[in-house]
C-alpha cells in the first residue's frame, strides 16, 4: 500500500479538471470488549478510505462538483477514481456553495512537514494497563460489561492549487456498565471516559465509582412522571448539548427554519442565559484537540468542499450566556454578510462555579441524580425539544446524600430552556457523552443544576 500523501500527489497530476482536491485517510484501530467478567473479543485492523473532489468552473463563484470516494489500495485504481469524478463533475447540477478554492498563504494552517512521514498506528497493547485493572474487577461479585476502542486516523489533504495539509487524530474511550443480581435487579450503573491513548483512564476509579452506585440501588423508590428538582453530571449535559450544537447551522437560522431564527435574522446577540456560561470550540483545547483545517469530501449545511484547507479557529457559539456565533462556510458567510467560522470536532462549556458534583449533591435537600441518558431523539426542530429515556441509574438525593435507586423516567426537554433555567453549574471536566459517543466524544462540560426538569412518563427501561 502506498503512502497517503502519495496518493494525494498521483491523483492530482491524473487530474484534468478545472480544480481538484484529493482526501486521503489511513485508520488503524484496536477494539476489546469483555462480558459477564470475561474479556471476548479483542482485535486490530488498518484500512484506508479517500475521495476525488472534481470542479468544473463557470466562473470564480460558479461550479459543478462530482466527488467519488474509494477504499482501494491499488496503485493503478487512482486515475480511474480521478475520471470518475470528473464524470460525475460534468453531470452535475451547479453547486449554491460555489467559491474560489483557498491558495495556501490564504488557509492560514501552514504545511505539515511531516507529509511523507510514515503513518502511525495502535494495536490492543494500548489495552495492557486497563486489561490488568479490570482482571481485578473481574473477581468481585458485580458482573462487568463493556468496551474499549482506540483510533488513530491519518488524513491527507491535498488541492490542485497548492495546499497540503496532515493531520493524525487519536480518538479513545472506555465504557463500563456493572450489574448486581441476577439480570441487573439489584442495580445497573455506567461509566465511561473520553481519551487520546489510555495512559490517562484509571479503571480502577471507575470499578469504585461503580460499586458506590451499585450500593445505592439497596434502596428502591418508585415514583411518578412530573418535575423534579435535578442534578445532572457532565456526561448527561453534553448528552443534551451536543444536538443543540449541532442545529446552529447559520444556513437554517437565516432562512427562518431553526431554533436560532428569528422573525428578520438569527437569534445571534440574543441573551440565553444569566448565567455567564461560554460554549465553545476550540482545536487546541487540551486533551479533546482536534483537525485545525477543513477536509470534506461534500458539502452540507455546515461545511462546503470549497472550504478545503481552512483554518478551524477557535469559536464562542455562547459568551458570557449570549449567542454569539453559527456555523457559516465560507459561502454561506457571504451570502448573509457574516463571520465565516468552521463548525469544529470538540464542544466544551465554561463559566461555573469551581464546585464538583458531589459538592452539589451535599446541598440538595432532595431532587434526583440523573447519571446518564440514551435514546435522545429531537420532537421540535422549532424548540429543539428533545425526548429520550434515563437508563443506569437514577437516583434519589435526600439531606444532601444519596439514599436510594429510582424507576427510569421519559424525559422531555430543550437545551435551550435547560441553559435557560438552569441554576447553578459547577466545575467543567472532560467526559464521555453516552447517546452519542459513537458520533462525539471530545466535550468537556459542568454539573449542572435544574430546579424542574421535566420526567414525562414512568419507562419501563432498565
């Protein structure tokens, strides 16, 4: 298999196209999964996927795109991608988010020089220490389930007008779910953790943070649907922010078709909230760093091929509890007279107290932990109200400790009212969304207090 970058060089010199952009990404991952306190299956894997971007200009702010994408490794299928994407360039419909491809003095990311390096790569010895701590977990009485995953994502990007870009992501987490009982019925709780390369995941805190939430389900409390005073821990507010992140395309705002439009522009200056919270992206973030540059193979509301080799800034989307920016590409910034800014690959969320979770629990008279939630579907693109299920506990919080395992909840919310009325957020940390991890996992979020968080039915979810 030869090397991505050369790949990326080979495609663009078979190029006859006005422009061509060439995406090339190597993966390598490693996988362990273990059940009922016995690992199953582990394994390692490389692959390479890469698309040809093909333009046919009709002038600087009009073109037609075709895009193919492949998974060959064989040198001699390069130029018969390269046609193919000029094929499907000529029989295109003209793209809306025609621009003039960057030059590389004016994507302001300079050029990898590590370009030819070879390619990095895992395998399940990134698994050795937490293998050993949860052979430990495996001897106890709870039953232990779960997953550790690790990739390491090379991308090259290359255009036909001059810009190279590398980049090599590692992307890592770690779930665990324990069980009590026969089939759960003492009690099932979840934890897991975002990471670069395991050497910062404790499994053994995490065998404790277990057990303690195991040992609150010797109490069981059935109660009804209705509004609850909540506390909810970083995992579940990213759980619930993530998809409002995702809707604050700016394309939808000023066409009046999103939770951020409002009657003759967007919401963007708005006060959201008292309280000074900033959401933000930012690539250089310590420990959920991301890809500083564009690299799309297609375009969509957030993104545009055209915008190939941009610099990814960071971005406030709140500052001090007031909407500040949304996604614009660079076509759709010029359309609307706005920031262009590139929609990113981490959220965090700043601006509270210094104050943990468990200090936020010592002063609850009663209301409920809400550990973690699954099943999150949107009923109201307008709102952005959400529906979804709790799952692996929720739990009772009386004179300020815990005291007892609660039924699961339907719960139906908007991020935006929760940011609205919310009333107290503690101390940010890196954490793992549970819903969409498979999709998201660099986020760093607070606690966060709500006085009436809104559990609509009882669900039978366990």
């Amino acid at each position: 298999m030869i090397h991505g970058g050369e790949v990326v060089e080979r495609a663009l010199a078979a190029a006859r196209a006005d422009e061509t952009i060439v995406i090339v990404t190597d993966a390598s991952e490693a996988s362990l999964r273990w059940a009922g306190n016995s690992m199953t299956t582990n394994g390692a894997s490389t692959s390479r996927s890469w698309s040809v971007v093909s333009i046919l200009r009709d002038g600087p702010h009009a073109a037609r795109v075709g895009s193919v994408g492949s998974t060959s490794v064989e040198p001699g299928d390069i130029e018969a991608v390269v046609r193919s994407a000029e094929e499907a360039a000529r029989t295109a419909e003209p793209a809306e988010d025609a621009m003039p491809l960057l030059e590389p003095e004016s994507a302001t990311v300079p050029a990898d020089p590590a370009w030819a390096a070879p390619v990095p790569e895992t395998g399940i010895e990134v698994f050795v220490g937490l293998a050993g701590e949860l052979a430990v977990g495996f001897a106890g009485a709870d039953l232990l389930y779960g997953f550790a995953h690790h990739q390491l994502h090379t991308t090259w990007l290359g255009t036909s007008t001059g810009i190279r870009r590398r980049w090599t992501q590692p992307t890592g987490s770690i779930e665990i779910n324990a069980k009590r009982g026969e089939n759960g019925d003492r009690g099932s709780a979840w934890v897991g953790a975002p990471t670069a390369d395991f050497s910062d995941v404790s499994v053994t805190a995490q065998l404790a943070e277990l057990s303690r939430r195991l040992d609150w389900c010797a109490r069981r409390v059935d109660l009804p649907a209705g509004r609850y005073p909540t506390l909810l821990p970083p995992s579940a507010v990213a759980d619930l922010l993530i998809p409002m992140w995702w809707s604050m395309d700016g394309r939808g705002a000023h066409e009046g078709h999103s939770a951020f439009a409002r009657p003759g522009g967007t919401r963007v200056g708005e006060r959201l909230t008292e309280l000074p919270l900033t959401l933000y992206s930012d690539p250089t973030a310590a420990g959920v760093e991301y890809q500083p540059f564009v690299a799309t193979a297609a375009s969509s509301e957030t993104t545009s091929v055209f915008d190939n080799g941009l610099a990814a800034d960071r971005v406030d989307w709140l500052r001090d509890g007031v909407i500040t920016s949304l996604i614009h590409p660079r076509a759709v910034a010029a359309k609307y007279d706005a920031p262009v800014t590139v929609a990113g690959d981490n959220l965090l969320l700043t601006g509270g107290s210094d104050r943990t979770l468990e200090q936020m629990i010592a002063e609850t008279e009663r209301g409920l932990l809400l550990t973690c939630l699954w099943y999150i579907r949107e009923v109201d693109p307008a709102t952005l109200l959400q529906t979804g299920l709790t799952r692996d506990g929720v739990y009772l919080v009386e004179d300020g400790a815990v005291t007892a395992a609660v039924n699961n909840f339907r719960f139906n919310e908007s991020p935006l009212d929760l940011l609205r009325r919310a009333t107290e957020v503690g101390r940010t940390e890196i954490t793992l969304p549970r819903e969409w991890k498979d999709w998201f996992t660099r986020t760093a979020m607070p606690p966060m207090r709500i006085p009436d968080f809104h559990m609509s039915s009882v669900s039978q979810a366990t």
